[in-house]
C-alpha cells in the first residue's frame, strides 16, 4: 500500500428537498469548496482558510472538517495524524448550499485517502449520513448528481434521480444566514394525513417532472406542505421573489436546503429573465443578493 502524504479534494455545494423531497433529495450543484491535507511529522493541527466568508469559519479542533477527518480515524481505530489543512471556500456559510456536507464529506474523502482507502463509498457515505443527520445534502457532496435516499432493512438505497437537460437551476443567495438548526425548530412535530400524503404525490410527480422536463408537472411539483410553509416565514422577501421568479417565465421556487438560498428551476430560454427578477426583487426589500444559474455537478467529490 503506497502512502501519500497530500491530498486534495473539490466537493460541490447542494441543494436540499427541492420542495416536496423534505430531507430526502437532494443535487450537487456547480459551486465548490476545496480543501488540502498534508500530513505533518509529530503532533498538531494547522487549519488555514481562504475565500468567501474565511473569517467564520474555525481554525482549531472544532472545525467540522477536522471533526469529519478524526470520526474517519477513530471509526477505522487508529489515531489521527497531525495535519495541515487548507481550505479554499466558494460555499457560503449558513446558506442553504450545503456548508456543512462539504466539510463532512471533504474530512471523510481525505481522510479515506491518507488512510490508504480503507473503506468503500459506500461505507464513507455511511458515515458522512450518520455525521450530518440526513442523507439529502451529504450523498450528492459525495457521489454528485440528483439523489434521492431511502432506509432498508440493511441501510440506506441511494437512487439516481434523472434530471432533465433543459431544467436549469438558479440559485438566489441573499446577504443574511439562517442557521439549520434555527430552520428546524419552527416545524410542527406531527402532520396530518392529508399533509402527508400531498407531499407523497408531489414528490412522485417532481421525480417525473426532472426525468422528464415537463412543464406542467414541474410547476405542480415543487409544492410542499411539511418544511416550506414554516419556514417562508424566516426569510424576508420569500413571496415577492417567488412572484418574481415565476413571472419571469420560472417553473416554481423553493426554499434551498434549510435557506435562506431560494432556488428557481426554469428552462434557458427564461434562465436571464428569472436571474434578473429574483436579484431586481430582493433588492426592492432592501436585501443585497448573489443571483446565478449553475449545472448541476454529476461527479460529486474529486480527489485532485
């Protein structure tokens, strides 16, 4: 087995839920932070970071990414190695994009090849589930795509979800956080049937309406009763950019992951017109924006 000393990994930003698939869909989107670990002789921890928002994140032993990589040695029972770890960022923090997987997945992948790939994707994706709690967000950081994640009896299936060449996702990224956790706590605790069982069909028909590119069941799709309702309410603006989005020829919008990034998916003939409208809306509200349109990412985490 050859040992390296250096690796570095690109993991995408994703996007969650897609509206009706509550915390279990979710696409990796062309959108990256990059991290190096070089192993160092003796003891010790560097963490050194560079891009949009550095100043947040934390540089000791609390950083997520180093969480990610010393679960990684503790689960294969060995100590981890003193590091050095540079992390190039493209994801904003608090986002809705995902932050948070591209640390857990980042640790784990290389951690995975310092180790010498001791466990498969699989067992890697296994533990980047347990880390972060749901699969919706870590599975695409890690094998790109639009995923779709079920338990069973022996764990998780992971389904390839088909996405449609022509839908194109634009990402509304406002200049405020919004905490997962502080998302969470404004969800009831019980739904009702009639609740449940119209998120059941709108995600069948969001399944189809990506496969399939069509319109109409793209613009019924996108619907949800479970998080969004909730939630809207946390980000300021949320009606008027939706009017927007859709005026401006947009399938739907939705709330991305947690928020307070809104997503937009539209087709490229409108994929202009929805940028402008969701950037021109949220500016009359007074709130400063990053409006793009970006692929999604089929390749997941790259060792570079």
């Amino acid at each position: 087995m050859s040992v390296i000393s250096t690796v570095t990994v690109r993991v995408p930003a994703t996007t969650a839920n897609l509206g009706p698939g509550f915390d279990c869909i979710g696409a990796a989107l062309g959108l990256y932070n990059e991290v190096k670990f070089t192993s160092l002789d003796g003891e010790g921890l560097i963490i050194q970071v560079a891009g949009v928002e550095a100043e947040k994140v934390q540089t000791d032993e609390t950083n997520l990414l180093y969480q990610a990589f010393a679960k990684f040695y503790r689960y294969i029972e060995k100590t981890p190695p003193a590091v050095k770890i540079e992390i190039e960022l493209g994801v904003p923090l608090a986002r809705g994009l995902g932050s948070s997987a591209t640390a857990i997945v980042g640790g784990l992948v290389a951690a995975n090849q310092l180790a010498g790939s001791p466990l498969s994707t699989l067992q890697v994706m296994e533990l980047a589930i347990a880390m972060e709690g749901h699969p919706d967000n870590v599975v695409p950081a890690l094998i790109g795509g639009c995923r779709l994640a079920a338990t069973s009896a022996t764990g998780w299936e992971i389904c390839d979800v088909p996405w449609h060449e022509h839908i194109i996702p634009v990402v509304a990224i406002p200049d405020f956080e919004l905490s997962t956790s502080q998302a969470r706590q404004v969800l009831p605790t019980e739904y009702s049937r009639a609740d449940a069982i119209f998120n059941a069909a709108h995600l069948g028909l969001l399944l189809r309406g990506l496969a399939t590119g069509k319109a109409e069941w793209l613009q019924a799709a996108l619907q949800d009763k479970l998080h969004q309702p909730y939630r809207q309410a946390l980000i300021p603006g949320y009606a008027a950019v939706e009017a927007a989005a859709v005026d401006a020829g947009a399938y739907g919008m939705v709330i991305s992951g947690a928020g307070p990034t809104l997503l937009a998916l539209t087709d490229a003939d409108h994929t202009q017109a929805v940028t402008a409208a969701m950037a021109n809306a949220w500016k009359q509200q007074g709130i400063i924006s990053i409006v793009r349109s970006l692929p999604i990412d089929m390749q997941g985490a790259v060792v570079l």
